[in-house]
C-alpha cells in the first residue's frame, strides 16, 4: 500500500509524523510532497527521517498562488503516475484532492481551518473523506464530511505523544525557572488572511517586546523579517525543539494562531493578537470553552493583559496547567486516531459515517501535565 502526504507548513509536519512512522512499521510506502514554509518544513523532515519530495513552495499574493496551483497538481499527478499511490492524505490541500482526482485514487482531507473558504471550494468537490474537528462551524455533505473530538495539535502535544525535552535551555540562554516570554510574528499571506490582521507594524510589536522584557527574556519566531532593534531578540534553537520552548515557557504572546493553540494546550498561558480569531470553531472551543488561549483584537489589550499574567507568572502557569488537562481529558489522541482512519480506510469511513464507530477508544482521561518548576 502506496500513500502519498502533502504537507506545507511545520505544524502540518508535526501532525503527521508519528503516523507515517507507524504506517511505514506496518509495510506501507510513504511518500512526502512538501510546499517550503519558511526553510524549516523540509528540515523537521529530515530531522525525523522522513523522505520527501520538494514540490512549488507556498507564494504570497493570489496571482502567485494561482500560478502555483498548476505547478502543484501537475507535479503531484508526475508523482503518482510514477509511484501510483493508493491514497493521498492532506490537510486542505487543493493539490492532493486534484491529483487523486485524475488519478482515481481516494483523498483523505484533514481540515480545521473554516474561513479557508477560496481553498474549501477547490477542494471539497474532489475530496473522499473531510475530517474536522467537532467544532468546525461549518457542515458539509454528511456522506464525507466526519468531525471527531479533537485538535490537529493533539496528534504531537498530546501527553501520550510528548515529552518536554529540559536540554532546550542549553539552547535558550536562560535557567529552568526563569521566565521567559515567546513572541511569534505571522506573515498574515493566506488567502484566508485577507482582510485580517494580528500587529499592524513594527512599531506595535515593539512595544509589546519592550514591556515584556521587564519581566523575562523575550525570544521572537517570525515569518516575517526581523528588522532593527527586533532582530536581537530571534529565537536560535534547533525548529524541532520549538514545542520544548513553548511547554517551559512563562507566556506567549503574538498573532501566530498556531504557536497560540500549542501553547495553551501545553498549559502556558498563551495570549493571542488576531482580528480573526472567532471565524474558526476550534478557537472558539480554545478562548470561550477551554480559556487556553485569550484572544484580543487589538495590540494594547492583549500587551495588558500579557503584562498582568508575567506579574504573577507562577500562579497563572498553574491556572494554565489545569486548563489544559481539563480540554486534554475530554479529547482523543490525534495521532491514535489518524493511523487508525487511513490505515482501515475506506471501513473506517463507513463506520463512522453508518455510526458503528466510537471515538471513546482514542480519549484517554489519565493522560496529564504535571509542571513542577
């Protein structure tokens, strides 16, 4: 059995990772075609062993995603016609689903972001299985759209799946203890972005940086170019111990939606700059159900905010921790699950669809964070 993952963002390497690795111990064939993001997403794969294949990287402005839309489906259909792949697995990705298209093939779809709406349209009509978090605010076609209880981010924060990894601060510069402050800047360049924004210029991260840097060293991961008084501050740790970062962390802070759920899910109070946060259901679940994340539209709320947990950083690390293991009970081990859906598809898809399926198999209750420092 040949299956073929699309992939063109870090996280999505983390999402994936732990069930190629179980699908290759099972025999199957794996391939991986990657979109560049940033210069690290083909560098978590090599640092996990994973082969891939470096397909058109993503591009900012609509004409160049336009333009690489061709490029990525011919060279995905060149991929299969020459390996001729059983299944393509992604997660949203248009390519995959017009590529498995033309070649016959199922595309399994993993989905969570639903004001995507241009990238929903060019998928969905070509797409097999659409798996959602069960607060996607959105329905699609009740034949192949599954929801399940859980998150991209519980497939490698999980506790089941993660264990902290102490020998970060040798990287980091600072003491186990000490606190320190993780800024993320986004490029705000997906289609869904348009219209949206987190900080509007360097002039208001600045003043985030600066207020933060009375209370703990602060270290930035950007997209973007770190210019001027800003470049002192870039994060310089090896990509793959970023979540190690994240987890001993006093607090994050910054209009990067991801780095913002993996934080509060890890239970480090995690603070949000984003004008778009509420169009998505899981981060409706993450700031209104769970509280794991606090979002805020504008700069100068979330930098108050930020600036009264950092006063008493200790006592909201730990309300943070209780947070996390409260949303972590109640949720299912991501990677667990998808091993388990594209390793029995397509009767995995039918039970669950026909309702002969439990998720209750995948949910472990015991599985906790217990921060000690």
């Amino acid at each position: 059995m040949r299956v073929l993952f699309d992939v063109g963002h870090p996280a999505q390497v983390h999402l994936i990772k732990k069930t190629v690795f179980v699908l290759q111990e099972h025999g199957y064939e794996i391939d991986v075609a990657v979109r560049e993001r940033e210069n690290i997403v083909s560098g978590l794969l090599e640092h996990y062993g994973i082969d891939y294949e470096k397909i058109e990287p993503n591009a900012p402005g609509m004409a160049a995603k336009a333009l690489s839309l061709v490029k990525n489906d011919l060279d995905l259909l060149k991929m299969s016609k020459k390996k001729n792949y059983d299944i393509f697995v992604g997660m949203g990705s248009p390519y995959s689903a017009h590529a498995s298209r033309i070649r016959s093939k199922p595309y399994i779809s993993f989905s969570d972001t639903e004001d995507a709406r241009l990238q929903l349209k060019l998928t969905l009509p070509f797409t097999d299985s659409f798996l959602t978090p069960d607060c996607f605010l959105t329905d699609f076609s009740p034949k192949k759209h599954i929801k399940y209880p859980s998150y991209h981010e519980l497939a490698y924060l999980h506790p089941r799946e993660f264990s902290p990894d102490d020998s970060v601060f040798e990287h980091l510069d600072v003491e186990k203890g000490e606190p320190y402050v993780i800024m993320r800047f986004s490029a705000w360049d997906a289609s869904h972005d348009t219209g949206q924004h987190g900080f509007r210029d360097d002039t208001e991260r600045y003043e985030v940086v600066k207020n933060m840097e009375k209370y703990g060293k602060v270290l930035i991961s950007s997209e973007i170019p770190l210019k001027g008084k800003l470049e002192r501050f870039r994060i310089k740790i090896p990509s793959h111990m970023m979540h190690d970062a994240l987890y001993y962390a006093s607090l994050y802070v910054g209009d990067g939606h991801k780095m913002a759920a993996e934080s509060g899910i890890l239970g480090t109070p995690s603070i949000l700059v984003s004008t778009r946060w509420d169009r998505t259901g899981n981060f409706m679940d993450f700031v209104k159900k769970y509280r794991t994340v606090e979002a805020f539209k504008e700069p100068a709320k979330a930098l108050s905010r930020a600036v009264e947990i950092m006063k008493e950083s200790k006592i909201y690390r730990k309300e943070w921790v209780k947070k996390a293991n409260n949303l972590i009970e109640k949720k299912m081990d991501m990677t667990e699950f998808m091993t388990y859906f594209i390793e029995k598809y397509p009767e995995s898809h039918r039970k669950i669809i026909a309702g002969e399926n439990s998720f209750n198999k995948f949910i472990y209750k015991n599985a906790r964070w217990n921060k000690d420092y």
